[in-house]
C-alpha cells in the first residue's frame, strides 16, 4: 500500500477537473488528478466530440461575467498547447419572440454589451436555406460564439497541468475520502492519497463520491447522433453556424456543422436539449435504440429539411441535474478543507476553462474573485425566500 501526497487532489478528470489540474498545476502547488477511467473517455459527460459554445447566455445573463472569463482562459490554453480549440463560427438561434431562449438571448447581449444579428423570417430563408422557417421564427446570430471538441480539450488541459508538474493517475476509482485534521485521506484499491484540500469534480457520480451533499442530483441519458446529409456541402461549417431551433415551447434541437478537422463519427452532430432519462451512471453503455435513432433524424429534418440524409452513429451521454438547472460550486457541507462543482445541468462544458480557474482559486486561496455566489448551495435552503441571485 504506498501514500502519495499533495497539496490538492482532484478527485474526477473530466472537464472540470482536468481543468483545475492545469491551474493548479501552473500555480506552482502540487497536485494529483485521480481518474477512474482512461482520459477524455466515453462513460460520463464530456464525450461526442463538440459542445455548444454561447455568450449570450439565455438562462441568465449572470453567467456572462464567467463566460468573458471562460473565453479569455480557452484561448490562453490554445497559445499554451498551440492549436485551436473553440472554433468561433457562430451560433443561430431560430425561436420565436417570448419563448425563453429569443427573449433570454436577447438580455444577455443587450445587458452585456454582446453582438447579435437580429434575422427575420425571410432573411432566414435566403441566407440558411437549409431551415424549415416559418413565418413567426425569429433568427439571432450571434456571432462570436461557436464550439469545443471536449476530447481534445480535456487532453489539451491534462497535457497542459502534467507539463506544469501535476500527477495524473488514470483508472483509478477513488473508493472513499474523509477530512482528517489537517489533511484529507483519499482510499484507493492499491493506495492512499492525503492531500491539504480535496476538489470534487465527479460529474454524473456527484451524489455517490459526496454522500452529505443535501441536494439531489439527477443522472439522464442523453441522445446524440450523427446525421451524414445527402447533399454534405449543406452542414458544412461556413455555410452552416450552429444552431438551436426552439419553437412553440417545445424542448430545443440543435446541431453542429461539419469542419475540415472533424474527429469522431461522419455528419452534423444533432441532439434534443431536453430531459432526458433518469438513469444509473454505473450502467450507462452508449446503446441507442434504432426507434431512437429514427425518431432524432425525422424530428431533426422536420426543421433541417435539407440535411437529408442517414445517421452514422448514435450514442448516450449524461447531463447531471441540479434542481434548479444551475451549477453547483461551493465547499462541501461539514467539510473545511474539500470543494466541489457539479449540477452542470447539460450546459457546462464551455465553462469548463474559468471552472478550473475557481476550483484552483477555492483549494488553494479558499476563495475566489470570480462572481460564482449565485451557483453557491445555500441557494436551496429553505429559509431564504425569493430570486435573490
Ligand atoms: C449530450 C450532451 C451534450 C452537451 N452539450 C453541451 C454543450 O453543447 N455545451 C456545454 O457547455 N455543455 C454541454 N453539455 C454539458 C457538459 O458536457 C457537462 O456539463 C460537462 O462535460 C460536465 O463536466 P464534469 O467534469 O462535471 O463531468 P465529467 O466530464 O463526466 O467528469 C467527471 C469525471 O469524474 C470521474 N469520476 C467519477 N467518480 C469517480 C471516482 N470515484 N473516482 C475517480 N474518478 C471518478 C468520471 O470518470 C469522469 O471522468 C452536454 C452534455 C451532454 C451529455
């Protein structure tokens, strides 16, 4: 049995946590990653190969200060491993006027200052043929917004954190940690870590890693798939941004192009924002029934009638719910010396680059400047009433 030590250990390298282990790292303290899969696997949220990414956040402009930041941090990792991550070609939203996403996108540019470009129905028409509009859509571009690859990324952050000095230690479940005075003892099957602070970022596995969490988190099944057009020149990047079509209050479909780098299965990647399915992490194996698949590929043509075509491949991924459908960051309850951020609710993996920063921040500095006291957990506490975030 050996002990290793550190001053932090991140327990879960997925998004999260392969970006704490690069601030960590790069603030010169030493830090151990622990892993229980392989890195950048396909078992948990963070896999598919691309993820939205939007400043002119509809579900609350007070995720856009986070998001200047989230961005600024993106491209500072992209000059330090020296090639491109977040690929700005622009989102489209195709709503209509009062749904929460027109109206949400549209607070968030005009209270930070973002650039959107207003498209009405016909205007839509002629420049994205590809849409089925109808009269009452509304487009919004917003243009400096676009997508990640999260494999690469989580490679590139983990990459970045062993060239600063971090450990990395992959297939590696922890099996239990406790604070212990001044440290904190992490059991795994071969091994003890016993670090000063601990940082939890366990993705769908939050509520089994943190039993005294107090709030619950809900595991889905996600449905993605990759849809390969007749006519592929239609979902190429250039010709097509993102897109997210929101119409009548029904949950979201959205999409990403097809670019020249394009790693993973062949076509535009589409998926439903949606519920999902409760599900068991520990069981989650990717399986998509074909009446699944079928189901995504009409409902996807219904608005993208010209990217007929097949799908190459379907799989799962888990969104990990908080109650609220906000983040979660914040000190674990009854602990003084053990962080976690979880809850990304299907919406996280952008954040990932200023997540790192505030992880970094809480286990090192036991605080943070970054504005996350609207993602703090007292926000579930019964006696406080109200909106006051
Ligand atoms: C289909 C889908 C589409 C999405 N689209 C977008 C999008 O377009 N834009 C966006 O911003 N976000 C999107 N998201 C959400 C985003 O991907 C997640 O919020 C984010 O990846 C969550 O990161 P995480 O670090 O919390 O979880 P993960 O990346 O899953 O990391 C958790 C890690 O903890 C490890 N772990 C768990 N338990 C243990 C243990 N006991 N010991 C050691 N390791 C452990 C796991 O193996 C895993 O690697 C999407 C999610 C899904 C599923």
């Amino acid at each position: 049995m050996t002990t290793s030590t550190a001053d932090v250990a991140v327990l879960g390298c997925g998004a999260m946590g392969s970006a704490a282990c690069s601030f960590i790292a790069r603030r010169g303290a030493s830090v151990i990653g622990i892993e229980r899969f392989s890195r950048a696997h396909d078992r948990g949220s963070s896999h598919g190969h691309s993820r939205v990414y939007r400043e002119s956040y509809h579900e609350h402009p007070d995720y856009v200060p986070l998001l200047m930041e989230a961005g600024r941090q993106w491209e500072q990792l992209e000059s330090r491993v020296g090639s491109t991550l977040l690929i700005r070609c622009g989102v489209l939203y195709i709503s209509t006027p009062g749904g929460q996403i027109h109206d949400g996108v549209l607070e968030s540019a005009s209270t930070h200052g973002l650039e959107c470009r207003i498209l009405q129905a016909e205007q839509l028409r002629e420049e994205y043929p590809q849409f089925r509009v109808m009269d009452e859509y509304v487009g919004i571009l917003e243009p400096n917004a676009g997508f990640i690859d999260p494999e690469r990324a989580i490679q590139a952050w983990l990459l970045d954190a062993e060239q600063a000095g971090a450990t990395i230690m992959e297939n590696t479940p922890v099996r239990s940690w406790e604070e212990t005075g001044d440290c904190v003892r992490i059991e795994l099957d071969d091994g003890v870590v016993e670090v000063g602070s601990l940082i939890v970022c366990s993705g769908a596995w939050t509520s089994r890693v943190i039993g005294q969490l107090g709030v619950p988190l809900h595991p889905t099944r996600q449905v993605i798939g990759w849809l390969r057009p007749d006519d592929p020149g239609c979902c190429e990047i250039g010709r097509m941004p993102v897109w997210l079509i929101d119409t009548c209050g029904n949950e979201p479909y959205y999409g990403i192009p097809t670019w020249p780098d394009q790693l993973g299965p062949e076509g535009m990647k589409v998926a439903l924002h949606g519920a999902g399915t409760p599900t068991d992490p520990d069981q989650e194996d990717g399986w998509v029934r074909p009446e699944e698949i079928e189901r995504l590929r009409s409902e996807v043509l219904e608005h993208v009638p010209g990217a007929v075509g097949s799908m190459t491949h379907a799989t799962t991924c888990m969104y990990t719910n908080s109650p609220d459908g906000d983040f979660i960051i914040d000190r674990v309850p009854g602990c003084d010396r053990t962080w976690f951020a979880a809850g990304f609710s299907g919406h996280g993996f952008k954040f990932s680059s200023v997540m790192g920063r505030v992880m970094s921040d809480l286990s090192l500095d036991r605080r943070t400047d970054l504005p996350i006291e609207f993602l703090s957990l007292d926000r579930f506490d019964p006696s406080r009433s109200g909106d006051d975030r």
